[in-house]
C-alpha cells in the first residue's frame, strides 16, 4: 500500500463539482466540531469557507497555541549545489539554463556553516540540485559530517533517495527530510517535468514515505501551490499528510505551504493562489492535522509573514540566501526569488513584538 | 502544615511542578517560579541551548530549584537513554523526567518502552520519573524497574481536558507503593485540586499556565489549588452521600 493508490482513487473525485457545494451553514456547524474529517477538509477548502476566514482562523490560533504554544521553531537552508540534471518548467536550477554552476567543496560547506550559526540558528536543511554525478549521497554525506559540528538538527531536501540512502544519511546526522511533490495532478506533473529522473511521478511521490521508513523523526511535504488547482492540491495534501501521520505515528509530520515565485524562466502557473487562498489553506491545514507542523519559508513577503505566524504556521526560515554559498558570497544564481530579507536577528525580534519565543534548538544529534 | 514531600533526596514544601514549554519569553519563567511556589521545573533537553542569549532557558531558572530534564522527543528507550545522559553530561543534575512517545499525534507515551529506559536509568543513579499512560501492571514495573515516582497522564499532554484518567489514577494510587504525580492534562486549578484530593503526591502542568491570558494568576490559583487540594486529602474526605440522610428510615423503630 502506497499513497498512489488513494491518489489514483482521488483522481476520479468531482472536485470541480463538489467544491462550490457547500454553504454557509456548512461552515458554521463544521466550527463547532473538535475534530474534522475528510469531508470537513473539502468543505474547509471549499468557496464558501473562504466567506468565513476570520471564524476559522480564531479556532486555527487557539488550536496552535495550545498544540505548540506561544513558540516558533527557526531554521535557514543551506544551498551546497545547483547543479541539476532535471528540466523542470518552473525552475532557475533546471539544466536549460546556462549560468555558471557551483558547488561547494566541505571549507566552503564550512564557511557557509560557521556564517549561519552565527546567527543563532541550529536546525539547518541541507539543499542540492538533483545531479547523481555531482551531488551523489557520499557528497551529501561530507556535508552533513561538516554541518553537525555547528548544527544540532540537520534536514535534507534533495533528490527522492532509497530507504537504504535515507537511512545512511540517518546514520551520519540526519533526522529529517523535506520533500515536496510540486503537484499532485499527475498530468500537470508531466507537462511541468520535461526531461530528468524527477519526470518519475510515483518515485516521489513515494519517497517521504521512505524516509519515515528509514526512521526520520521529521518528514515535510508539499505541493507547490499554484501549479495546479490550489483548492485540490492542498485537499491531496493534507490527506498524504495524514496517511502518513497514520502510517507512521512516530515520525512528525509537516506541511509546507510554498507558493509559485518569479524565476529566470517565463512560465505562468494556472492557478491563481491570491493571499486569502493561502490563509484559507493553512487553516484547513491546521484543523485538519492539529499535530502537524506547518512551515512558512521566505518566499512570502516580509508584511504577510508577519501575519501568517498567527495563524497555524509553526516553523519558518529566517536569513535565506536561496544561491549556492548565500551566505559567505553573493555570486550565485539564487532558486528562486525570496520575498523576505530579514536577518535572523530582525525575525527574532519581530517574533518577541508578535508574542512569540523564537525556538533556535528543539533537538540534539543522537546518532 | 508540615508536609513534606520526600522524593529522590530531596525534601519538597511544593506539590506542584512546572515547565518551561510554550511561554511567550523565557524572561517570565522566574516570575512563574515564585508565583507559583514550585521547587521543581521540568526543561526540554531538547530545547536547552547553551550558548545562546535570551533564547537560554537554564540562565532564566534559579539556582535553588530542582531541576527535572525530560527526554522529550524520545520515540525509543534507546533515545530517551541517550537523552538522559546528556543531560546529566549537561550538569544538569540526576533527576530525569522519562518521556517516550512514538505517537505524534495524541502524544501518548509508550509504557512498555519507558519500563526498559527506566531499569537502565535506574540503575545508572538517575532518579527517574516516568510519564506513562495510566496502567496499574505498568506502574508496577516501573517501580521494580527503579523509578522513583510514576506519572500517569490525567489526559493528554497540552490537551487542557482535566482528569479523564481518574478512575484508573485512582486505583494506582490506591495500590502502588510509590509517589503518583499526575502529568499532562490538567487545565484547571479545580483539577489539580482534584488530583490532590484523591491522594496525588504531586500534580506537573506547563500548559494550563503557559498559556494562560495572565500566566501569573494563573500560576497563583494553581499554587492555592494543590495546597487546598492536599490539606483536603490530609484532613479526611468525608463520605459522599446520594441523597441528604437527616433520618434512619429502615432502623428508626428500634429507638421508638
């Protein structure tokens, strides 16, 4: 048994019938319920819940609040490579355009390392191109044995890895993998992943899986919002996130909420995910999944993450540079553009002005 | 009233432990100490971050407190081990606070691998204190295993959903030989006081206060509630009756 084999159920689902639904009513009786299901989560994405934003967010907050508390976790990525071999439309890294690529050797990974624990921070993720040639597992390897000495929480976004991979990096230092599908409409799948490995549909979209079989204490996952139907993406979503939940009862499970950016290429996406799309998307997130984590990065601009932090979110990225050696340098090709430049020490303290702790460490290295 | 609670070597007037999870600032941390008069705080390894400012809960908690690391995090005894030891690497003393959970979602501890944790900690000079689901054959291996206390959960943790455990809280204290704290649940002074009542040694709460509009009053009326609670319980409940019983209705004619 394989998510795929719900998602391919899900395929024949009428959401474009189902959505528009629900009503006001709806809405108002599903509020008062502890604990939603899945017919909840469809209605909590529904157009008529986005008529009832502020309801919903009121119970949002104290559901947080009282599952996590008055904290916020704090992490930054770290960019190794950007080599990649994939052709993916909406990306800067993808192999068709030609910049000068970088990849850093472990003084560098080091530099890098000792500049971002400068800030405090010490849950770090560790981000590759896809290039089994240039960033194979044994060079994801070195970095995490450089990255532990600064670092008490390493995470690996990278390419979908083996268990018997996830768990060699588990051994070095790893204890969580973030992974996004990009989109879950697998025909929109194909349109978007030209050429590359990561064409491979149901090797991703298993591979989370895999790493909470490898025995991560943290997993994340995603969809890309904007690449398909915002409303379906994020219902799919939500409902991997609770297999594995169930699957996996040990292993935390996380929701990130990226939202399409301007890149090098020309690509538009389809789906217009406006601010209130998003918020209605933490929420139904947040009601759904009470345990979940929910993790906001800097792609979001600095005025509307300072208002989305009360809402469900429960980790964010602070002091991003998306270029490969950011962080010592500026010369690389950045991923993406990032929306919110603030130093750590500048989200730190907007976090005490909001009523928030920012947690810099809520983990030790046990391996 | 002399009433002390002896545990680990230690000599306690309090019963009542806190944490340090979930608050705003650590900078209130001491103010909820003396608010609420507790002589035990409970602290994250997880979370403890030397080097770092403010962010550094251990600068905000006073020398004279006890300090109760717990092992949050743990999902296997083997982690929780390995927790403890650095906690104890970490000078922070040899009390810990077992915690093993391999569920993320309701957050409830395994018993089974907190009795294995607890023989190895045990016998390694930790005074442990074991959070478990409240089960009488469990709380019984915990205390041949070594514990120094066990601490059954009155709901689960941060749920703020009060004593849904008391009948089977109830039979534990009534048949282990062993303090019974009662731990994550509580969302109420009323159920602390409860707690009391029925011969708890101790109540453990963060939430109830940390995320209190006023962690301060909060703390206080938890403060009050353990101390009436535990003079209730000392001074001899008396029965509970169905119905007011002013009259003898079967026996009334002997004294006619």
């Amino acid at each position: 048994m394989s998510f795929y084999d719900r998602l391919l159920e899900l395929e024949r689902f009428p959401f474009r019938e189902r959505f528009p639904e629900y009503t006001d009513l709806d809405i108002q009786r599903i509020l008062t319920k502890p604990k939603m299901n899945e017919d909840d989560l469809l209605a909590l994405l529904s157009p008529a819940a986005g008529r009832h934003l502020e309801a919903i967010a009121q119970k949002a907050q104290q559901v947080t609040r009282s599952q996590f508390g008055q904290v916020m976790q704090l992490f930054t990525p770290i960019y190794v490579s950007d080599y990649c071999v994939n052709h993916c439309e909406y990306c800067s890294f993808s192999y068709i355009y030609d910049f000068p690529r970088k990849k850093l050797d472990m003084d560098e990974v080091e530099k890098e390392a000792i500049a971002i624990a400068g800030t405090g921070i010490r849950h770090i993720l560790l981000l590759t191109g896809e290039s089994p040639k240039d960033s194979p597992v044994s060079y994801m390897k070195e970095c995490v044995q450089v990255l532990r000495k600064h670092f008490s929480s390493i995470g690996i976004e990278v390419n979908p890895l083996s268990v018997q991979e996830y768990h060699e990096l588990g051994e070095a230092g790893v204890d969580s993998l973030t992974l996004f599908q990009e989109v879950y409409h697998q025909e929109t799948y194909r349109k978007l992943h030209i050429k590359g490995p990561k064409r491979n549909f149901r090797a991703r979209l298993d591979a989370p899986e895999r790493g909470c079989a490898a025995g991560y204490r943290s997993v994340t996952i995603g969809a890309l919002l904007g690449l398909h139907d915002w409303r379906q993406e994020a219902f799919i979503t939500a409902l991997h996130a609770n297999y594995l939940q169930s699957k996996y009862p040990d292993c935390e499970i996380s929701l990130s909420i990226p939202r399409f950016r301007p890149f090098l290429g020309d690509y538009h996406p389809d789906s217009d995910v406006t601010d209130s799309a998003l918020v209605q998307v933490i929420l139904a997130y947040r009601l759904f999944l009470p345990r979940a984590g929910i993790t906001l990065s800097t792609r979001e601009p600095a005025h509307l993450r300072d208002r989305l932090i009360h809402l469900g979110v429960t980790k964010m990225s602070a002091g991003v540079s998306t270029a490969v050696g950011g962080h010592v340098s500026d010369g690389g090709t950045p991923q993406f553009e990032i929306s919110d430049g603030r130093s750590v020490s500048e989200i730190r303290e907007m976090l005490y002005q909001n009523g928030l702790q920012p947690v810099f460490k809520d983990w030790d290295i046990l391996v | 009233m002399n009433d002390i609670f002896q545990i680990g070597g230690k000599a306690l007037t309090s019963r009542l432990f806190i944490g340090t999870g979930k608050y705003n600032r650590n900078t209130l941390i001491p103010e909820v100490i003396a608010a609420s008069g507790a002589e035990v705080i409970t602290v994250a390894l997880r979370r403890v971050n030397p080097e770092w400012g403010e962010e550094n809960i251990l600068q905000h908690i006073p020398g004279s407190m006890t300090l109760l690391p717990n092992t949050s995090g743990a999902r296997t005894a083997e982690e929780a081990i390995r927790i403890a030891r650095l906690a104890k690497a970490a000078d922070m003393g040899n009390w810990i606070k077992l915690e093993v959970i391999k569920d993320q979602r309701y957050l409830l501890p395994d018993n089974i691998e907190t009795i294995r944790a607890t023989e190895v900690l045990a016998a390694e000079g930790f005074v442990v204190l074991p959070y478990m689901t409240p089960d009488l054959g469990a709380a019984l291996r915990l205390r041949d295993a070594g514990a120094a206390a066990v601490m059954p959960l009155g709901s689960p943790i941060g749920s703020n959903r009060g004593l849904r455990t008391k009948e089977l809280v109830g039979i534990m204290i009534e048949e282990v030989d062993l303090p019974v704290i009662v731990d994550a649940g509580i969302g109420r002074p009323s159920e602390a006081a409860e707690a009391m009542e029925m011969g708890a040694a101790a109540v453990l709460l963060n939430t109830a206060i940390a995320t209190a509009r006023d962690p301060l009053g909060m703390a206080a009326a938890f403060r009050n509630a353990v101390t009436a609670g535990r003079l209730a319980y000392l001074s001899g409940l008396g029965p509970v009756q169905q119905e007011a019983a002013a009259s003898s209705p079967l026996t009334g004619f002997l004294s006619q």
